[in-house]
C-alpha cells in the first residue's frame, strides 16, 4: 500500500535538516520549506563548537549526567529538565554521526577528535571545526538532504515563505495539517497538505533590530504560529552576548574565546577621553570587569560580563568618546600567537572594522544573540524516575542514571516536542524546551540536532499510527479557506502602496527600526516595571502606526519590501509577549535582571512564563505554568560573592564544575 | 605580481583608503536595476550618507527607507540577496565596482572614502536575474548533485565513530570545506557562460566550486566509496577538462580556497580513472 503521509519542515538550518534526514529516512516524503537555500541558513553563524561527553572527559570523571546537570544550573532551573537529560545522553552519538558524515572536526596529533574548554565546565568537552563549527556541521546535514533530495525523498521548496499553519478542528480536537507559504519571487500563494509540521525556525533577533542574529531572523514564522493558537514560552529570556562588533548593519559576534585568551575589557577613565587607546597609560585605564570581579575578572559569565559593560555606558555614560562601546583589549599579547588561537575571529574584526585587533584594542558591545524562549512543547518523559529530586552532582560521584537512550524521553512518543497544537512541532531555537533562562555556549547547535534526529522519529510515529483521517482526505475548503485568508492579508498590505503622502513615519522600515531600539533600551540587559510599561505603550503606538503603514513597493514579483512590511507586524506581537512577560516576571533569573526585583523568587517564578495570543485584543495573555522538573533539586546560583565597593549584585553563578575548582 | 601580493597590495590599497575617508560624507551608489527575467535593465543612482562602518548592505538598507534617486524621482526599494553579512553565508554576492565579492563585507570607507565617490553595483551575469541585484542560482547547487558531493553513510542511526583522520589531512579538507556556494569563482570564470535552461546544465561546464568539492569527499575515508561515480560525471562534456586554466577562480576566492589545486588533481584523477576503465573493458 503506497504511503501517501507526508511531513513539511519549515527552515533549513541544523534542526530542519536534521528532521528532514531522519523523516525521509524513515520512508515518509518531506516537504522542506526554506527562505534561503538551506546551505545559506543562519546555523552558518555559529562558531565554538559542539558539547558532548568523550572518553577523555569521562575518565577524569566526567559524565552525561554531569553535562545535564550543568546544563540545568547555567539555564537557572528554568529548563525543561527531562528532554535536557536525553540530549545530553545523545550527544556523544551525535559527534559520532557528524563524523561518520565527513564534518571536518579538528584532530589530536594521534587522529582522534580533539577538544576544547568552554564555559560552563571542567572538563574539554566541545568539539569544534576551526572557529566555523556550525558552518560545517550545516554542511554536513545540507549534504546528506541533497543525497535525499536526488532520490526524491526530500522536496526542497527554497525562497519559499511559511506564512500560516492550517489547522482543522477546535480545542483538543485541533491538529496541524498543512502550511500556506509563498513563493517569494512569483508572489504566488498557495495551501500545501502535510500529516504533521515540523517548525524550525530559529530565534527572533530581529525584533531587537541590530543583532548577531542574520536578516531572515524576524521570528516572524514563530509568531504567525503563535497567533494561530501555539503558545510561546518564556519569552522574555533573551541572551545578551557581551562581546559583539557593533555594526552599521549588524552586530557580529565576537567570541568568548578572546577573553578566554587574555582578553581585558576597559574604558578610559576621563570621560570623552579622544586620545588614541594605545595612547592612554595603564593608570588611566578603567579595567570594569578586573575591579568589580577581582576573582573571576574578565571571565565572569556571560550574563554578568554584559551587564556591567552595559552599566558603565548606559548609567555612568563612561563608554569610549561617549559611545556605547568598550575596549576588548589583546593587544599585550603576541600577534603570532593570536593568529594561530584566534585567527578567525581576528580576521572578522580586521575585515569589518578595518582595524587590526593584534595592535589596537578592539571596540566592543553587548549584543541580542539567542532566544531561550520559543514555541511551548510537551513530552512524554522516559523511565528516571528518582522517588525525590537529586542535589548538586559532583564530578567523580557514581552517576545516577546511565546513558542509554529512554531515560529522560519515552523515544519515538507522538507529543515530543509537539506545540499545543496536535501535529505541529517546534525543533531547535524555536523550541522553549531546553535551555531555560541561559544558554550555555556550545549547546546550541546541540539542541538542534538532537531535537532533529531524536523527535524526528516521534514525528514519524505520529504520521503513521497518530493521524486518524489522513491529510489527503481533508476536504479541500479547509486549504481554500487558509490560502484566501492570506491572500486577503497580502493584498491589504499591497493595498497601502502609493495611499498616503509619504508620511515617513508609516514606512514600515522606519517602524521596524523604532521597535528595535524600543526592544534593545526596555527589554534586554536590565529591565524594571516602569521601562517595561513604558515599552508596551510604545508596542501599542507601533502596532496602530503598522495599520495605517504605506508600503513603498508595488510590484507582484518578487516583493522584498512586502515581506519585510509583514514580518513587521508579527514582530511587534511577538516583541509584546516579550516584555509583557519580563513586566510579570517580578524576579531575577539568568538572562532575565530585574532591578526593581534582583533576587530569584521561586516561590512565585520557579515556572515558565506560557503566552496566549488573544486574538480579540491582539495582546498576549501570559500565565504561569510549573516548570517541568523532578529530576534534579532547586539550588542557588551564587557562589564566591564578593563586595566590591559600589556593586551591590551578588557574583553570578558559576557553573559548578568550575566553582569547585 | 603572484596572487599573494596582488592580496597584500589590494589590502594595502584599501587600508591607505580608509585612513582618507572624509566624516559626514555622502557617496552615490550607481545601481543596475532589471524588474524581472526578460525585462530591460536601467541604471539608477542614489546619494547616501555614509554612517560609521557604512557597508553596501547598510547602505542598500537606506536606500529602501527612501527610495529617490539622485534627479529626485521616486522609485522602489532595491532588491538583493543576504543572510548572515559576516561573509559566511555567501548570499550577498554581486559584482561591485567591475569585480564579484560579498557586499556585506564591502566598507565603503574603502571603496569610496571621498565625498561623491561612486560606487557601482551590478548582479552576477552568469546566473538569470530574479530582480535587480538578486539572481537564481540553482545550476551551482545543481551542479553538487552532479558530482555526489556527499558522503554516502549507511544511516543516521548510532554506528559508532567515523575514520581516524592526520591532522594534516583535517586542515586541509577543513579549506576545501569552507566553501559557501557563493558563485565568486563561476562569475571570474571565462569557461563558464550563463545558461538560464535547466536541460543543459548536466553538460555545461561544472564551475570549480564543485570541482574541488568532488576532491574534498574522495578525500574522505567513506566519502571515496563514489570517486568512480565523480570521476564518471567530470569526464565528460562540462567536465575538468573544460577547465581553461585562466586561474581566476582562485584569484576571486573570498575564502582563499585553492581551487586550482583541486582542478589539478581532480583532472589527473580523471586520467587514470579512464585509463583503468579502458582495461576494464568499460568504454
């Protein structure tokens, strides 16, 4: 009996690839839905590396476990804790598959993978490809789709636009069964048929305007989702990367290896200071991280190394000539010696800046860089099932659980890291699940594989054993329906060309750069009450701006303009549930600083923040739902504080491999 | 000149740029504009001022906030490819000022440091425009299904690791890996000529992107399993042997990728490829 099920992957970096793979390879057809060619998604960014236990690792007591448990107390408690389990148990086998696959991982003078540390742990535990890992690891994936692809198990449908999941039924009943897209160079708009829908869209940087997030990243697909009825959780943690280039167009990252290699952060200590940085003597430098932190200095985790960057140029207006930069300096090192550890890195700052950060310090500020929150998922959990939560797991103990695939997910279970709406899963960044209120680095492009290869088979148990009345069989009013909708909401936008006079206050990217900025000064390092509200006031006058916006294009071929002007609207909701949820979290935790309330409160905020779109309002309606734990025990993330002077904040959590050292 | 010097002096010459660029000025961009396939191209101008660390993506971004050329008329936003504008993802690429590169990465300090400098932007000629400076690239995909530019692993289920690999042979797969399909070394290329029918792609010339990309995976432990297949698809018309030796591929490279080594030893694997076959008795 032909199969007729089929599945649709909307995105094409590392979690749509990874899906796309491992559904074909089941036998069930996949249509897979790109903006760009997928080899050009935004996974080509990434740059450290990939975490996973090792054999060297594991002898010097390291464990899965270890890596699950750190994984938890850098996300502040906030993670899902069962899917964290089962991801970290994968990720050696992960590393196995990339290699079988060719990625081109760096090599110990023996020939075996080699390693490097990262924050968070101990223990080497990354592995890496240069400094361009998730570049190769895309690759790979984007290999074998094409292998796919040429025996006609996977359909790429590239330059395509998710715009709106279609879904049939209401309440419990309710189940995804197919997408409306748009071809982005005829402006055709068509309905397509799937049995389930897997979204992986990546993050939502874009609505903070300049990120190190790449152009396509609006978020504009995770928030068409969520007005459709998907909730989105824990929207206000956002990462915030201390070390980026500010740039006219965008921030780019600069990794956390410099400072990993001697870097020092400082400004000047006379305000407005012109003089060249190479001018100014060592006594007239302000070293911000070495005199706040005189323990950890330049090292101190990423949450708290960007808020005092931020401090002393937003409040004490010292930043350089009264910029929002600050100097990342290497200068004391020897050039030859950068080039061969950082090479890559150097050769971006020197490209875009033009300056050559071997001699001249580098300019520097804190940047949008990761969405922790994301479409809500649900899981059926594995068999570790401890009678009482666990403490703190200290390298060396007996581990508690072995790391077989099962104990944290039931494998293959239809609900993994499926939305609130039957049949429409969410993998990778667009997915809340994992990394709760901070990421740690390098588990990012972890997550998305794992998500890819392990959840992908739950995708496929549901096609073939979930789905009563096969997507084939739908009548096709349902898909009509879905495509005249969207066809009514393009032609409204194309309808607002040439209306007004040129009033440029309704261009919408003019609009798009005030939500930015809005975004980036309420919304990031440090937030309170007052700016919060003031921002949804903001929010509001935008969203009525955008209704009455005048779009400045109006070909019907290929309309960059138009695609722009639409995810302009799904930002500004998604940006809404962002700092509606930060207002109600009256706490502080990982990523997220309230001033007005800097402690942790797990009394009331041990729970994800859940965003309900109201469709009658237009706003979201948040609530609060008990973070999905039982594995491992609440405990503190303050250790070795220290009082210095003028710093009343507590020293930010180190992870605990590392704070025992 | 070698090709390393002629880098250190187009680096010096952009460095010395810079260091002249005027504050608060303004540039003209001087743009090929086409409203799709089969429609007449125009040229438009603009005058844009140049922000601190000002781009041609940055710039671009201007122009589609508003819109009005330099003789006051109004027109529509310009369209162009880009992704991730660290040079990696190898979208933006376009022909700027004579010579294909990746805008993002294009400063205008360097390109146009004076007031009213000009500065040109034209799609890639050898692919089909889509609209202005965005154009279709699929016959540069296309071409890495033609020579199995994959590893042929049995599954995606846990086996275990892959080969043990040299150091020596990690970095130098590494270089070839890093290639981002942006088309730099097609559009220098004088053998490969646009062909906007998808019929005659199997046998017009395969560019050297996907000449070195068939070396990197006959240069992997179970990627080699297909060299035969690779061999078979680059032997014939459109294969290495179209390759001109004009070297300018290597000379466009944003990524420094030796491509003319990987022709090199692709067309010498070809040779003894057909030689075996010929005492096989497979033709």
């Amino acid at each position: 009996m032909a199969d007729e099920k089929r599945v649709i992957v909307v995105g094409g970096g590392l979690a749509g690839l990874a899906a796309s793979v491992r559904v074909a390879e089941a036998g069930v057809p996949v249509d897979l839905f790109s903006m760009v060619p997928v080899k050009r998604s935004h996974s080509v960014c990434a740059q450290g590396g990939i975490n996973a236990c090792n054999e060297v690792a594991r002898q010097q007591g390291y464990s899965e476990y270890q890596h699950f448990d750190e994984t938890l107390i850098g996300g502040d408690f906030l993670n899902d804790q069962h899917p964290v389990l089962e991801m970290a148990n994968w990720a050696p086998k992960i590393i196995d598959l990339l290699d079988r696959m060719g990625v081109p991982f760096n090599r110990s003078s023996e020939g075996f993978r080699d390693l490097r540390l990262f924050g968070g742990s101990l223990f080497k535990r990354t592995h890496f490809a240069g400094a361009t890992t998730g570049q190769q690891l895309l690759y790979a994936l984007d290999e074998q789709t094409r292998r796919f692809a040429a025996e006609g198990k996977v359909n790429k449908m590239e330059f395509w636009e998710f715009l709106w999941p279609i879904t049939e039924g209401e309440g419990e009943d309710k189940r995804c069964v197919g997408i409306v897209a748009q071809d982005m160079r005829t402006m055709q708009i068509r309905s397509f048929r799937a049995d389930a829908v897997v979204m992986a869209t990546g993050g939502c940087g874009l609505v903070f305007g300049k990120s190190t997030n790449s152009i396509i990243c609006t978020g504009g697909a995770a928030s068409r989702c969520y007005q459709a009825g998907a909730w989105y959780g824990n929207p206000e943690m956002i990462q915030v990367h201390p070390t980026a280039i500010p740039g006219a167009d965008k921030c780019r990252l600069m990794s956390e290896s410099a400072r990993g290699e001697g870097g020092r952060v400082w400004v000047p200590k006379k305000k407005g200071d012109t003089r060249r940085p190479t001018d100014i003597p060592e006594n007239e430098r302000y070293y911000i991280l070495e005199e706040r932190y005189p323990k950890y200095g330049n090292l101190v985790p990423r949450d708290i190394a960007t808020r005092e960057i931020f401090d002393v140029c937003v409040n004490e207006g010292m930043g350089i000539n009264g910029t929002n930069q600050v100097y990342l300096d290497l200068t004391h090192r020897d050039p030859e010696y950068l080039t061969q550890k950082l090479g890559g890195i150097m050769d971006i700052y020197e490209k875009f800046v033009g300056d050559d950060p071997r001699y001249t310090p580098m300019r520097i500020f804190p940047a949008v860089h990761y969405s922790m929150g994301g479409l809500w998922t649900t899981y059926t959990p594995g068999d570790y099932q401890p009678d009482s939560p666990l403490g703190e797991h200290k390298p060396g103990n007996p581990i508690p659980i072995d790391a077989q695939p099962g104990h944290g997910l039931t494998i293959g279970a239809h609900n993994n890291a499926m939305t609130n709406i039957s049949g429409l899963y969410a993998f990778g960044e667009v997915n809340f699940a994992y990394h709760g209120a901070t990421r740690l680095g390098a588990n990012a492009l972890l997550s998305c594989i794992f998500d890819g290869l392990c959840n992908g088979v739950s995708v496929v148990n549901y096609v073939r054993e979930g789905v009563d009345t096969p997507a084939s069989e739908i009548p096709q009013t349902v898909y009509d329906q879905a495509e005249k909708s969207e066809q009514e909401k393009h032609d409204k936008i194309m309808g607002s060309v040439n209306t007004g006079k040129g009033d440029q206050s309704l261009n919408p990217y003019q609009i798009a750069n005030e939500l930015g900025e809005e975004m980036n000064a309420a919304s990031t390092v440090v937030k309170t009450g007052p700016r919060l509200e003031k921002c949804l006031a903001k929010l509001d006058e935008l969203w009525d701006r955008y209704n009455r916006m005048e779009l400045g294009d109006g070909a019907m071929w290929t309309n960059q303009s138009l695609s722009f002007a639409r995810s302009v609207g799904d930002m500004i909701i998604l940006g809404e549930a962002i700092a509606k949820a930060g207002l109600l979290r009256e706490e502080s935790r990982g990523s997220h600083y309230r001033t007005d309330f800097p402690e942790r409160d797990d009394e009331k905020f041990w729970k994800a923040s859940v965003a309900k779109f109201n469709s009658e309002t237009n706003r979201s309606d948040i609530e609060f739902m008990p973070v999905k734990a039982g594995l491992v025990k609440l405990r503190p993330r303050n250790y070795g504080k220290v009082d210095s002077g003028t710093n009343k904040e507590k020293i930010p959590p180190k992870p605990v491999a590392e704070a025992k050292a | 000149m070698s090709d390393a010097e002629a880098h250190a002096y187009d680096a010096d010459m952009r460095r010395a740029n810079r260091k002249k660029a005027v504050e608060g000025r303004s540039v003209i961009f001087k743009i090929k504009r086409c409203d799709g396939p089969g429609k007449p191209s125009r040229w438009e101008s603009f005058k844009v001022p140049v922000e601190q660390g000002a781009n041609v993506i940055s710039s671009l971004k201007l122009i589609a906030a508003k819109p009005i050329t330099t003789d006051g008329t109004k027109t529509t936003p310009v369209v162009w490819d880009s992704g991730c504008l660290e040079e990696v993802c190898g979208a933006c690429t376009m022909v700027i000022n004579g010579r294909v590169r990746q805008s993002c990465s294009c400063l205008i300090d360097e390109y146009a440091p004076l007031e009213g400098d000009v500065i040109t932007l034209e799609p890639m000629s050898k692919f089909p425009v889509i609209r202005d400076l965005w154009v279709d690239r699929d016959r540069l995909f296309h071409a890495l299904t033609r020579v199995k530019a994959w590893v042929p692993i049995d599954g995606t289920y846990n086996m275990g690791a892959g080969p043990k690999e040299s150091p020596d042979h990690q970095q130098m797969r590494y270089a070839l890996s890093e290639c981002m399909s942006c088309g730099c070394c097609l559009e220098a290329c004088p053998q490969y000529t646009k062909e906007d029918e998808p019929e005659k792609w199997d046998t017009s010339f395969v560019g050297a992107h996907a000449i070195s990309q068939a070396r990197l995976f006959n240069e992997h432990g179970t990627g080699k399993r297909l060299k035969g297949d690779r061999y078979d698809a680059l032997s014939g018309p459109g294969g290495v042997s179209d390759c001109g030796n004009a070297q300018n591929c290597v000379k466009v490279c944003p990524k420094g990728i030796p491509l003319t080594e990987s022709i090199g030893a692709v067309g010498r694997g070809t040779t003894v490829h057909a030689i075996k076959r010929f005492f096989e008795g497979k033709k």
